[in-house]
C-alpha cells in the first residue's frame, strides 16, 4: 500500500480488520453496517469504497451529526467473488441487526444483495446496495428496505449492446458468470443486441468461482467460427482466465472484445496478458462529468484521502441513510425506510436542493421536514417505487497501451435518460 494511502486511511480512522466485533452500545453514536469484500479475489473494492464511507461520515459528523449524535460503520466481509460469499453475507446481514444497525450500506455484489433478501426482510434493517446492478432487484419482494444507488443493468446492456452495434459487430458471442449480476447483464445485452439488428452466435455461462480452465467455454464460443465480437460479462479475474484461454486459442480473425462495469478494472490488467488486452471496450456506471456535486466530492477525495476519487455510489449512499433519518427526525431503521424516497428526489415544486458536503448537510438538518431534494455525487438519485435510481450516467472505456503501462481510458459519457 502506498504511504499516502496508510496515512489518509489513518486520518480517516479506517479500520481495516476483517470482521470487527461489534462496538459497545455507545448513547451518543449511531451505527451503519458496512458490507463489503476486504478479503479474497475482490478485496481492493472494500478497501477502496471503505474510504468513500469514512469520507461521508466524516463530513456529516462535522456538520453536528445526525439529530446530534455521531455516525460511525460496522464492517463485515463478504468475500464478494468466491462461492461461498452470498452465505457469509447473510450472516454478516444478522450480525450487523444484532450490533444495532439503523441501515447496511452495500453489498457491492447482485449474488448477495438477492441472498440476503429474506434476511433484511425479517430484520426490518434497511440495505443501500452500492454496485449491485442485477434487473433482478428490482422486483425484489423487499417490503421496501432494498435500495440501490447504481442504476439497473437493464440500461447497462442496451448501452453496451448500441456500443457494439455502433462500432460495426453484427455478430456476437457472449459468455458470463452463471450469478445474478452475469445472467442479467448478459441477457439484457443479447435482447438489445437481436432487436437492434445483430446475432448472437454464441451463450455460455461459467460457475461462480472459477478462474482458471476455460478451454471449453472458449470453444462453446468459437463453435461457429471466430465471431466479430466477444463481450465478456464477469469479474476481473475470471475475465482474465477467459482472456488467457481465448489467447492460447488464438482465433483468426481476432474478434473484438467488449464488457461490463465489474471486469475493467486493475485486477484484469493485473492478471492480463497486455497484447490481448489492448483496445477491450467496456461500459460502467459512472457521474455527470459536469456535476457541481461530484467535482466537490472530487475535491474533498484528493483534499483528505491523497488519492483520485472513486466509489461515489457509496459515498451518497451513507449520505442518504443520514438524510433519511434527519428527515424523520428519528434514529432508526424504521426512519431510514420511511424516508429514503422522501430525500432523494423533489416532491414539490419548490424542494430543498441538497448537495454533498458538511455545509449542505447542515443545510438539510435545519430544513428537516422541508421537501428535501439530494443530489449526489453520482448525479440526482430520484429513487422509484422499486427502490432504483431513475438517472443514469455511463462511462466507455477502451483498454489503451501507455508508456506507463495498460490504463482503462474514458472515450465517453452516456446519459439516461
């Protein structure tokens, strides 16, 4: 780990044992459970998204705190990317219900949002998933305590399938995880990809957990011959092991190779040879580039962690539970159900615009029952009767040779709607 990121860790207070035991029942502070990988093959995302949380906390503590008490986090680890991760996330659901929770912010995963459905649901604790992005939630029976601040992938796959389509593929394979996240993504790109023109030449799933061995699925793919395209719809390191069986295969002629949001990251480059890499294009959720809010949040990153900015999902997550419960003027589960859909969009003609920062956050608690209105870093959340996001903003990214090495450049940016 690099020294300025021990040091902003340190400034942060992070904490970043697996599975601390639950802290002492404090009067004065009000606990968030945090759900996220900070062991196994996924590990950089809690450590990452882990230092968003504190940033929020931070500013919202500074502004007095929520209805005057102090916010901190429970952690506990999902172990996201392993077969066994939607088990440990249920009990890691009950364990933070036992602490005191008032709300869960995360998983980041679809698999162990859908696992621990039944859970939430019996321990009325509301859950703020922060990467979950399977069509499936969406018709969760919940009884409202599942949200979500990324947008559905049933935008992410027409974006991706209109990309392929636009670079000039009509014909395309597909292969994914065999979990919520892989099934939903990939057949909501194969229906755009049919009803735009194109052909899918090719389906195949893989199980959870493998990462090595996939000399038959890349036949399954190749069975018609090397297709135009290839989208791959999995996490970093089983994307690697495809990519480095499609390697050794080595179709003629190449095809192109396209993704989604959870295999363009530094784990794929990590584990990638960089001449089959190179020119791999892939779609993610991203923030309005002209956002007020995110170029704040931005600011406040780099200003208290020393590092770029990332996880902004996260980070107007813990606002929104803090909002909520402002807006309740109520510490509780109970609070922050009841008022996540109050706070997050405008329900008058003249709300209360709430921004990120401690200053905003004052704002909010001194207009508490006001129509507020909160905008995030990630853009205007304006929750459904789903518990989604109803904008959506879209990054594609394009696997580029530098003199530094592999990056994962932006080519561009697609709104929704």
């Amino acid at each position: 780990m690099r020294l300025a990121s021990v040091v902003a860790l340190l400034f942060l207070g992070c904490d970043l044992s697996v599975a601390p035991p639950p802290p002492p029942p404090d009067p004065n502070t009000i606990h968030l459970g945090f759900l996220a990988p900070f062991s196994g093959p996924s590990a950089f995302i809690g450590l990452g998204a882990e230092k968003s949380a504190r940033l929020a906390l931070k500013e919202i503590n500074e502004a007095g705190g929520v209805n005057g008490k102090k916010l901190d986090l429970i952690l506990r680890d999902t172990r996201t990317g392993l077969p066994e991760s939607p088990s440990i996330s249920v009990a890691a659901v009950n364990e933070l219900a036992d602490a005191g929770v008032v709300a869960i912010i995360g998983p980041d995963a679809s698999a162990n949002v859908v696992a621990v459905k039944d859970t939430v649901v019996a321990r009325g604790v509301p859950l703020i998933a922060t990467g979950a992005t399977s069509p499936a939630i969406t018709g969760l029976a919940d009884n409202d305590l599942i949200w979500r601040t990324p947008p559905s992938d049933a935008v992410q796959g027409l974006v991706l399938a209109n990309l392929i389509r636009r670079d000039g593929m009509d014909g395309l394979a597909i292969i994914h995880r065999d979990d919520p996240y892989g099934n939903g993504l990939a057949s909501v790109l194969r229906t755009g990809f049919e009803q735009t023109g194109g052909q899918v030449l090719a389906y195949v799933s893989y199980p959870v957990g493998k990462f090595e061995g996939f000399e038959q699925e890349v036949e399954q793919l190749l069975a018609s011959g090397s297709p135009p395209a290839i989208a791959i719809i999995g996490f970093g390191q089983d994307t690697a092991g495809i990519l480095r069986a499609l390697q050794v295969r080595n179709p003629v002629p190449r095809p192109a190779l396209y993704g989604g949001d959870a295999n363009s990251g530094q784990l794929l480059i990590d584990n990638t040879p960089p001449e089959i890499l190179v020119g791999m294009r892939s779609t993610a959720p991203s923030f309005p580039l002209d956002s007020p809010n995110y170029v704040k949040f931005a600011e406040s990153y780099r200003r208290t962690v020393g590092e770029e900015p990332e996880y902004e999902f996260v980070y107007d997550a813990v606002y929104l539970a803090a909002l909520a419960m402002v807006q309740g003027r109520e510490n509780s589960a109970a609070a922050v159900r009841a008022h996540l859909r109050d706070v997050s969009r405008p329900d008058s003609a003249t709300p209360v615009m709430v921004g990120v920062g401690a200053d905003e956050f004052m704002r909010a608690a001194q207009n508490a029952g006001a129509d507020l209105d909160f905008q995030g870093a990630s853009g205007d959340i304006d929750f459904d009767m789903a518990g989604d996001v109803t904008h959506a903003t879209y990054v594609v990214r394009e696997m580029v040779a530098t003199p530094e090495g592999l990056q994962s450049m932006v080519l561009e940016r697609v709104s929704f709607p």
